[in-house]
C-alpha cells in the first residue's frame, strides 16, 4: 500500500483570481528616506575585476566569538586585518 495514499488533493487556484498590480502597489514596493530611493541588493558598479571567493575556515570558538562580538561586519574586518598581516609577512 502507498504510503501516501490517504493524502487530499491540492486544491486548484484560479490564476484569475491573482490581484491586480496597480500604480498604488509599486508605489509603496519602494522604500524611500526622506526623496532619495533606497536600491536593494548589489550596487551596480560593485562587480569587480578580481571578486572575493566562498571558503571555509575553521577558528577556535574564543576567536570566532571574539570576531562576531564586533557587530555587524566581521567578516570584512577579518579579511582586512589578514590582509595586513600578509602584507607585513611579504615585506
């Protein structure tokens, strides 16, 4: 016996009853402060010649907590704080 056998059916939904996307819909999908248009996601001139790559490391908690207890960022300081220290290692 299928196991699934007992399951309901997927009620069908009518495509015309969707709402329609009228001007008053798209004027609140913006987000404004004050006059100025906040743009979502990437920046368009963001994409650079040499992007940054997904990687894996592993830190000791204490140093992981420590990084993460720097706010929001930490990411970013980290890679720049190794970035310098390769720096002084190659000089």
């Amino acid at each position: 016996m299928n196991a699934k056998s007992n399951a309901t059916e997927t009620a069908w939904i009518d495509p015309d009853d969707a709402p329609e996307l009228d001007d008053d819909f798209f004027e609140r999908a913006d987000e404004y402060v004050g006059e100025k248009l906040i743009r979502r996601g990437r920046p368009v001139g963001s994409v650079k010649a040499s992007p940054k790559r997904q990687t894996t490391i592993r830190f000791d908690p204490e140093v992981l907590e420590g990084l993460r207890a720097t706010g929001k960022g930490w990411q970013t300081r980290a890679n720049d704080v190794l970035r310098e220290w390769l720096k002084t290692r190659a000089a």
